[in-house]
C-alpha cells in the first residue's frame, strides 16, 4: 500500500489521540482550570454548617459557614466518582493501590483536612481515611493518601473526597489548586506528602513513653465570672479538701507545661495525655432528638489548642478575660479540637487523649500557650488537679529527640 503524508499524519494523530485515551484512562485529575466546576457534589452533616464549592483564578475554594452551628460536630465534604478514570484490574495486584493528591490553602491555621476514599459496597469509612495538620495560612501544601488494602474491583463505584470536619463556628475557606487520583505501584510511588495525622491511632501504654511530665499550671474559667479566678476550685469529702478540676457548659478547664528542658527537641510520634477521674455526672437521651450518628457524639469531652492570649498565664490568677485579654475566643482557641475522648466516668479511672505529633511539636515550641478542656453536652465532669497531694494530676507522657543542628562552614 502506498502512503503519503497525508496518510501518516493521518495515523500520527490517531495515535496521538489513542495515547491521550490511555493517559486520561490511567489517572483522574481536576485543575479546576474549566469554565465551572463538573462532577463533583457536596455533602453536610451533624449540625447546620453550610458549604459552597465555587471555582476561579485556577483553583476551587470550600466556602463554609458554620456561624449558625450551635455543637460544633459538623463535617463538611466535597466527593467525586472517578470509576471512570482508574483501572481497577491493577488493584487485583497487591504491589497497586489507590493514591489520591491535593494541593491545599487553608485560611485559618492550625486546622486538619482530611482524605477519604470508598465505594459503593464500603462499610468502615475510617479505613481509608487519612488527616493532615496544616499548621499556616501563608502557602499551599502537597497532600497525599495512599491506601492500604482497598476493597474496589471492576463493576464497583470509586469515590474521592476532601472534608473539612469541626472548624468551629464561624466562616472558613479552603482552597484545592488540584486534586488527583491514580492506581499506583507502592514500591515505585514513595512516600506520601504532608504532616499526616492517624485518625485515633493506636497508641502505646504510659510506661511505653520515655518522658512524664505533669502539668505546671491547670487553672479554671469561667464563663459566667469572666472575671474571677478559681484556683482554689475544690470539694470536701471525709479525707478533707480535694482540688479538682471541674468542666461544665460554663466552666472550662486550662492545662500548661514546662517544656523549658525539652528546647532543643523534635516530637517523636503522638503523645498521650493522661487525667485521673474524680466524679462524673451526664446523662441524656441524644440520640432520640439527634438520631444516633449524631446523637452518638455527645457524653464526652473535648480537647482544644491555646493558640493566643495570654501565653503567662497562672492558675492561681488567671481568669477568662485574663486570658483573652480584649480578643475574640476564635482568636485565642483553635476551633476545631484535638480529640474528643469517651471515658466511663469511674472514680479513679483515667481519661486519655492521644496529642498528635504536631500539636505536640508546637507545645514543645510554644506555638501552642496550652490545652482546654470542655464538655460536649451535658457533662458535669471533675478530675483530679495537680495540687491534690494524691499524684492524680494530668500528666503528659511523650516522646522525643534532638534536634539536629546544622553544620555552618
């Protein structure tokens, strides 16, 4: 047959195009660069945050409004199918798994995001799921989930998503310059990007943990004596008088350290956060007002970063206003908590918290003034303070390492 080049342009594109087929087939990627943003869908939940997906100057922003929130335990999510995109047949290989990516600008700091990927057939939405710690508001930041065993073979539904989950009650952006997705070979792909944070890891017993180190400070504020400072906060029993640290819906405990002899050290994996139960009352039947996945979440207490304020503070003088001198809560207390933790409310039981490595560091930096702790819902909790001679008060134990100091010529 005789060809022409005519002919073998003709073949050069075809196979150009064919090419192009293979590529777009072997990975799902959206630069929200188009006219509108296409396919993907936005979903809320547990509590009355509103989100908008909007998309301009090449990226696409989560617009959420949480301002009408009234328990903070809401998530917020973006989701997509990409079934189309992936080739499912190369999970039938154990060496292949399912890597999604993100670059991402947050516009409150610190705050977690977090990856999720499913099918239509998932069961346990917390086995592909992974959050990231993005700890400023000035740069984008690569962020990436590998999978581990995921469950998804040809004829199934894949399903990407992003969430934004307990930022607080107010207004919140996050920015996606892109978001990517491909079947991957593990031992070619490397590591995965960003400050990873486990959701609820497991972590080792106390004694696994080099360092103990007990609170230098645990104070009491008020939000109906704003101006009043309850060092002395105690009950009296038949042993005599027992400070303790009381949390309520209007009385919210603070807890700091001194992590003076730690200067120099890097955060070695999550921390554990221990505090000794005294007495506890709660009860409530939420689940009949809430439904039961959102009802489920209330009876516990929660964990919350210090970021502002007054970074001296004292227990034995510091009160709310002290504490925030003259800004707004949302300036002080990073909204969106550490961990809320479920406890049985025995006395003499402990109560732990895992501190991700993270927040840990900025502890350890100061970056991080302390931790609150407050109730969610109707919990009138008290546990043991660190003046009450018993050694029952919070203790933090953790791991770290030296810093390694950079040789300058």
């Amino acid at each position: 047959m005789k060809t022409n080049k005519h002919t073998i342009g003709k073949i050069a594109l075809t196979l150009a195009l064919l090419f192009s087929a293979v590529l777009c087939q072997a990975q799902f990627l959206d630069s929200f660069d188009g006219q509108q943003i296409e396919g993907w869908f936005v979903l809320t939940g547990d509590g009355a945050a509103e989100m908008k997906f909007k998309q301009h100057n090449g990226f696409a922003t989560l617009h959420i409004d949480a301002s009408k929130d009234k328990y903070n335990v809401y998530w917020t999510l973006i989701k997509r199918n990409v079934t189309a995109f992936l080739d499912l047949k190369k999970l039938e290989n154990p060496d292949y798994q399912l890597r999604v990516e993100a670059r991402v600008r947050v516009h409150n700091a610190p705050r977690r995001i977090n990856f999720m990927v499913n099918t239509q057939r998932t069961t346990d939405f917390h086995i592909d799921l992974m959050e990231y710690d993005i700890a400023d508001t000035t740069g984008w930041h690569v962020i990436s989930m590998t999978t581990r065993k995921f469950d998804a073979v040809p004829g199934d539904s894949v399903f990407v998503q992003m969430a934004a989950t307990d930022f607080g009650p107010g207004k919140y952006r996050v920015d996606i310059d892109y978001y990517k997705a491909d079947i991957v070979n593990v031992r070619e792909a490397g590591p995965d990007k960003g400050v990873l944070v486990p959701y609820h890891p497991p972590v080792p017993p106390a004694h696994a943990f080099d360092n103990h180190l007990e609170a230098a400070h645990d104070g009491l504020v008020n939000l109906g004596f704003p101006d009043v400072n309850f060092g002395n906060w105690h009950m009296t029993g038949s042993d005599g008088e027992i400070r303790i640290l009381t949390v309520n819906a209007g009385q919210w405990a603070l807890l700091k350290w001194d992590f003076s002899r730690f200067k120099n050290t890097e955060a070695l994996g999550p921390a554990l956060l221990e505090l000794t139960t005294h007495t506890v009352s709660r009860g409530g039947n939420y689940t009949a007002v809430f439904g039961q996945d959102f009802g489920m979440e209330f009876g516990k207490i929660r964990l919350f970063e210090i970021t502002g304020g007054d970074a001296s503070w004292d227990q034995h003088q510091v009160t709310l206003n002290s504490l925030l001198q003259g800004k707004s809560m949302s300036d002080v207390i990073n909204g969106q908590m550490i961990y809320d933790a479920e406890f049985s409310g025995t006395p003499g039981s402990p109560v732990l918290f895992t501190i991700s490595q993270p927040v840990l560091q900025r502890l350890i930096n100061g970056t991080t003034k302390g931790l609150l702790i407050l109730p969610l819902g109707a919990v009138d909790a008290s546990f043991y303070d660190s003046e009450n001679h018993s050694g029952q008060g919070p203790v933090l134990h953790f791991n770290v390492k030296p810093i390694k100091q950079t040789e300058v010529p």
